[in-house]
C-alpha cells in the first residue's frame, strides 16, 4: 500500500496549526502557533480576537508546515479538519481553509470532530489497543469513552457543567493567575498541602462529572477569607483543589475500566499535560496491570498533529466532506 500524507488543520480555540502525518503513526512536521500571548491580558480567549489572529497566521502557518516537512501540497493524500465542537469563527477559518485547498489540489476532505484528535494524539505515541476506556479531560470537555474499535465511541458519562480544565482556569482567576490557569495551578500545588476542606462533586454511581460546584466552594472560600482578612495560603488551597478533581476523575475512571473489562486505558486533551494526574493515574493502572498511553505532553493541548492522526483513520473509513461542509460549535462525537 503507498503511504498515505494527512494534511491536519485544527483552529477550533486559541491555537492555529498545521501538521502532517504519515499513515497515522508518523509525525512529519507540525506547527502551532499558539494565541495565548494575545488573550492573557483579557483573562481568557476572547472569540472575535481569536478569528482574526487565525485569519492573520494561517496562511503563514501551512507555508511553515510544508517547508518543514520538505513536502508539497501534490504530496499530500487527503486534508483532514476540525469542524468542531468549538468557537464558531475560529473553526470557520480552518474549514475555509481546509476547503480551499481541497478544491485547489483537488484533494478528499475529511471532517474531523476535536475530541476523537485528542483520543488519537495517543496513536502517535504508541497504536490504540481495543477495547479501551479514554478519559478526556480538556477546556471543554470531560468524557469518559468506551472504545470496541477505530472510531466507535461509547460515552459513558460526561461532565453536567463545567469542564475540568475551565475549572482549573476559573479557579486560577480568583487565585489571580494568568491564563490558562491550569499549568499555573499545577505549579503552586507542588508547592503546597491540602489543608483546605473541599467538597468531592457528583460522588454518586454514575459516570458523569460535575466541576461547578467545587469551582464555586472555591470561589466562595477566597471570598469568605478575603472578608475575614485573612490570607489566602494560594499554594495549599491549590493542592487541595487538584486532590479532589484527581480523586473525582480517578474513581470514576477505574471504575468504568473495571465494570468494561478492558486492559487498555488512554487520557486525552488539555489537562492531561498535568504531571500529577498522570503519575496518579499511573500508579492506580499500574497496580491494576492496565496497559495506558499518556499523550505527548505537546500534544496533550490544541494542536494539528492529533487531527491528522484521527483523520487518517476517518480517512481510511471512507469519511468524506465536500465544499458545503460547515463548522459546528458543538456536534456529538460519532
Ligand atoms: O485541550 P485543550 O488545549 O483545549 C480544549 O480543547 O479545551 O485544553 C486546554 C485546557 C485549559 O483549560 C488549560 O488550563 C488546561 O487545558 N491545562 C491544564 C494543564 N495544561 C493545560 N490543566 C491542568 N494542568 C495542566 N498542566
Ligand atoms: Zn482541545
């Protein structure tokens, strides 16, 4: 079989980026160019901004993308693409884009839903292994997903709310940490003890999550103290904060790894760049002789390569877009 070239475009958030990967395994080259300098001042993405700096890079970006991978675009197999979930004008950029440069080189367009590129930003570290169970854990999401095969996706349980990583972020805020709040957070709680009393959200038998209401026992606690006039030990109150979302995530997880009877487990999507969730997770699978992957901690957040990779195999499994294709702020994975 000749080797196949997928040309991965992802603009769904704060990140424009390009990547090309072979046969779904090999990373080529990948440039992101990451927005995160233009939104901290505002405290969080602002989504008129982050149109316009997509349409401003773009463009330079795929040129930065070919050059390093020393490929030309009649090289290229097939253009894969976020079309969503995710901010309406950002995705809008990358599937013009992608549709563009589908009917110029008269390439196949193959639309690819963000959350399954997370999932296989693993296949570049090691092959999926089936069944498996895939905790996503990012700024917008928190599933658990059940996976017999290449692109079926179970969900068992999602988050009622707020996202973990949009927790961590809004946490950070009233901490007076700078966007995005997560590495921030993750940095102050090795510093730190749990000596605040937080409450564990939707400890119940389901799969589902719930992030708001510990977001605002925390909000609610700086406030109190702040009215006090005490202080605020930012380190500590991080540290408990990042035990109760690894407690909530962990239980859950092993749970549904246990009643599904799998023995292979990856994590996806922004949040799982935090090293204290993986080495929780790992001593927990470890003792449970579970096989796991972790993503690339570069590709644990936005990029294109984790496009690419899914869409090799959506590529693979006949799905196509053609120029009527359009973004979607939110789709259900399938
Ligand atoms: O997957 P991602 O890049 O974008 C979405 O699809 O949402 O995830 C971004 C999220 C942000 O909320 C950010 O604060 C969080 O991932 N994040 C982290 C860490 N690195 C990024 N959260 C906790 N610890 C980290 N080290
Ligand atoms: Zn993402």
């Amino acid at each position: 079989m000749n080797d196949i070239y997928i040309l991965g475009i992802e603009s769904s958030c704060d990140e424009t980026s390009f990547s090309i990967v072979k046969n779904g395994i090999e990373e080529i080259s990948t440039v992101i160019s990451s927005q995160i300098d233009i939104h901290k001042k505002y405290g969080g993405v602002v989504p008129e901004i982050a149109s316009r700096a997509h349409i401003k890079n773009i463009t330079f970006v795929l040129e930065e993308c070919l050059t390093k991978a020393n490929l030309q675009m009649d090289d290229i197999t097939a253009i894969a693409v976020t079309y969503g979930p995710g901010l309406i004008g950002s995705l809008l950029v990358g599937v013009e884009c992608a549709k563009t440069l589908a009917f110029l080189y008269n390439k196949p367009l193959v639309p690819v839903h963000h959350i399954s590129g997370h999932i296989y930003a693993n296949n570049l570290v090691k092959r999926l292994e089936f069944p498996l169970i895939a905790l996503v854990i990012s700024g917008g999401h928190t599933e658990l997903i059940y996976m017999e095969k290449d692109y079926s996706f179970k969900k068992l349980g999602e988050t009622l709310d707020d996202a973990v990583g949009e927790c961590y972020d809004k946490v950070a805020k009233v901490l007076e940490l700078e966007y995005p709040g997560g590495p921030k957070i993750e940095k102050l709680a090795s510093l730190g003890k749990p000596t605040y009393d937080l409450p564990i959200p939707l400890n119940d038998n389901s799969y589902n999550f719930s992030f708001s209401g510990l977001k605002s026992a925390v909000i609610n606690l700086v406030h109190n103290e702040k009215q006090r006039g005490n202080v605020i030990n930012k380190e500590n109150l991080a540290v408990s904060f990042q035990e109760v979302v690894i407690k909530t995530l962990t239980k859950k997880t092993m749970r549904a790894i246990s009643e599904y009877k799998v023995k292979n487990f990856i994590l996806a999507g922004g949040v799982s760049a935090n090293a204290t969730i993986r080495k929780s997770f790992q001593e927990l699978l470890e003792k449970e002789k579970i096989n796991y992957t972790f993503p690339s901690i570069k590709y644990s957040t936005d990029n294109a390569a984790m496009i690419a990779a899914s869409g090799y195999y959506a590529y693979l499994l006949g799905r196509r877009a053609d120029l009527t294709l359009n973004a979607k702020a939110t789709d259900e994975l399938n």
